[in-house]
C-alpha cells in the first residue's frame, strides 16, 4: 500500500498544476491557428491539447468534491450543494 502511495505522489510531481495545464493548451491553440503547420504536429498537439483538457476537468472535478466535504454541518453530517448556489453568498 505505501508503494501505491509513493506512486500517486510521484506522479501528481510530475502532473502540471491547473495554472500550467491551462496556459499550454493556450499555447496550443495559438500554434494550432496557423494555417503553415504540418499535419503531423497538429496530430501531435491536439493529441496533447486533449490530456491536458482530461487532466484540467480532473482538477476541477477534485476541487468540486473538496468543497462538497467543507460544507459539512455542525451535526458532522455532510451536505452539498451545487457550486452555482454558492456563488452569491460571500
């Protein structure tokens, strides 16, 4: 089991952090409107362009589940709520 762990530490190491992930695919896009690149590193980008998309919705998604956990009541019960209803209250 701490083999596992160690594992998934080594690789979030590696992954890039949401900040990074997005500004890449902005340099994707950009590289990718122009109309001289050859075929093979538009394959190679959009390709690229795609696991950074999946990694970016994972964060996101992470991120999502740990506000769920920090809306727990005093009850110790936990409650969710949409991630749109928060966004009026400060």
């Amino acid at each position: 089991m701490k083999a596992n762990t160690q594992d998934t530490a080594a690789a979030a190491a590696t992954e890039p952090s949401f900040e990074a992930a997005q500004q890449r695919l902005r340099e994707i896009v950009q590289r990718m409107e122009d109309p001289n690149l050859p075929l093979e590193e538009s394959l190679a980008l959009f390709e690229e362009g795609g696991r950074l998309a999946k990694h970016c919705q994972a964060l996101l998604d992470r991120a999502e589940a740990r506000i769920e956990v920090l809306l727990g009541t005093s009850g110790g019960e936990v409650r969710t709520e949409p991630l749109t209803d928060l966004e009026g209250r400060s």
